[in-house]
C-alpha cells in the first residue's frame, strides 16, 4: 500500500489532500510519481473543478435501466409510449367515423331543408302571379268560335285539358310562324316526357276577315296534327281577343288589298280548370316555356 499526500493552497491556507491508493506491482514509484502529477494539477484556479470531479460518480449506461430507458427519449418527444399510442389507435378509428357520418347527415339535413325551402318559395311565387293574373280578369271569360273542321268550340270543351294558346294571323310574313313553331316544338318537348298530362295547342286568328275555316285547315296543318285552329265572325274574335287581354288593329291595305295586322305578341297556358295560368313572350325559349308549364303541372291544385 502506498499513501500520498499533497497540500492543496486555498484562499491563503494549505490544505491537506490524502490519497490512498493501493498497488500490485513492482512499478509502485512511478505510480506514485503519475498521483503526485495529478494532484499538482489541483494547484491553481482549477483546483475547484478537479476536486468537484473526484466526486462524480460514473453514469450508469442506459442498458442497465433495461427497456424502461430505451424508450426513455420517444416518450419524452412524443408525449405518449407505444402502449398509450396503442391504446388509443382503436379508438380513434371509430370515433372519427361517427364525427364523419354526423357531418354527413347534417350536410343532408341542410341540403334538404335548402330544397324544400326553395321549393316552397317557387310554389308561392307562382301561387302569387296566379292570383294576380286572375285579378286582372285575364281569360276569364268564355269563347263562341269555330274550329278548322266547322265545329262549335268554347272554353268549356278543353276543361281537363293543359292547353297553351295563341293569337295570330294567316297571313303573317314572319312572328307568328315563328312563335306557332316555338309553341310546337314546346308541346313536343312535353310529348315526350313519360307520365306528363298532354297539351293542347291552339291557334286562334285575330284577322276573322280573310281567315276562315278553310284557310285556317289550310294553315294549322304545316306545324303539328293535332293543332286546333279556331275562328269565327268578328264580333265572336273580338270577345275572346277581350278576354285575353290581345290587342290587335288591321293596317291600311295596299293595291293588292293586302294589309298586316298589328298585335299583341304571347303564348298563354290555361290549366285543365281552364284558368289563366301564365304568359309567355318572345324572349323565353322553347324549352323555358316547357319548363315552366312543367312546373306548373307539378304545382297545379284543381279549385273546382
């Protein structure tokens, strides 16, 4: 056994440091020597730091502490262990299923209660510019006429029935071949949608003159078989002309006694209750129009 010593000055003292260190071999002097090295280097400012040293203990290797300390760090990071994040993956499957059918089921209740909202709102419009139309007394009066074959027709004969109708004139150069058409391919686009009622389309001349019922069967028979042309004696033509509310005025005539009259443009739609239902100009289209009575017929309620 060897024993060293050192004084160790500090703050103006010597300090006395032993240490007892034990050797084996025969080398034990120049041991001694390397200890007395170490404990010069203890002189000095460094004094403190070697002296705090002596007393560290070793750090123990994170092995010894077993698994517990291999995952020491990732549950450090993450803020949960393996056995937590297991824990909890099962669990969160289905819950972020039913928070996903929730919001399905709410996103449906919100479009369906938009729909019919919207619904609702279309079907009061057209409920309001029905009783406005029937306030302005539009074609609520009968009619006395002829049709293309000769025979009594009046508006009681085409109760039941969707019709759609117009005024206009034989001898038209232009409108009024090109709205009886517009009014034809309507009817056709309704034709051919399965389960919708049919509509009966009507041709009604406001030039009773030159118009009668063989030049009327001459005329209705170029746009679609079952287009009814009707007409009758002036005083007959004007009553219905009030009834709808149609101006018309016969021009001068020419050399060739030829004339135009000038009148109101618009398809009118009468409901199997044959009320004034709506109106439609030259502006809206053939397939606005079937749309619209489309509309109608989904929205009509009989009031008799």
């Amino acid at each position: 056994m060897l024993a060293c010593s050192a004084s160790i000055k500090r703050d103006g003292r010597l300090t006395e440091v032993n240490a007892g260190l034990g050797f084996a071999d025969a080398d034990a002097d120049a041991d001694a020597g390397r200890i007395r090295s170490m404990l010069l280097l203890a002189r000095g400012p460094k004094a403190k730091v070697w002296l705090w040293l002596c007393h560290l203990k070793p750090p123990v290797p994170p092995r010894a502490l077993g698994n517990e300390a291999l995952h020491m760090r990732p549950r450090h990071l993450s803020g949960q262990g393996p056995a937590e994040r297991g824990s909890q993956g099962p669990s969160q499957g289905p819950g972020l299923r039913i928070r996903l059918l929730i919001t399905a089921l709410f996103g449906a209740g919100l479009g369906g209660a938009w729909l019919a909202a919207r619904a609702e709102k279309e079907q009061w419009r057209q409920q309001r510019r029905t009783e406005a139309l029937r306030q302005a007394a539009v074609g609520q009066g009968d009619f006395s006429l002829l049709d293309h074959q000769g025979q009594a027709r009046c508006k009681a004969d085409f109760r039941g029935q969707w019709v759609l109708m117009y005024f206009g004139f034989t001898h038209c150069p232009d409108i009024c071949p090109d709205e009886l058409e517009k009014l034809v391919q309507v009817v056709q686009q309704l034709e051919a949608k399965p389960g919708l009622p049919p509509v009966q389309p009507i041709f009604i001349t406001v030039d009773p003159e030159r118009d009668d019922v063989a030049a009327m069967a001459r005329y209705v028979q170029d746009f679609h078989p079952r287009l009814l042309g009707l007409t009758g004696s002036a005083e007959q033509v004007a009553q219905a002309g009030r009834s709808y509310r149609v101006y018309y005025s016969a021009g001068p005539k020419d050399a060739d006694q030829d004339y135009i009259v000038d009148h109101s443009i618009a398809i009118y739609l009468l409901n199997p209750d044959g009320l004034f239902t709506d109106y439609y100009g030259r502006s809206k289209s053939a397939e606005q129009i079937a749309d619209s009575v489309q509309r109608h017929m989904a929205a009509f309620r009989s009031v008799l």
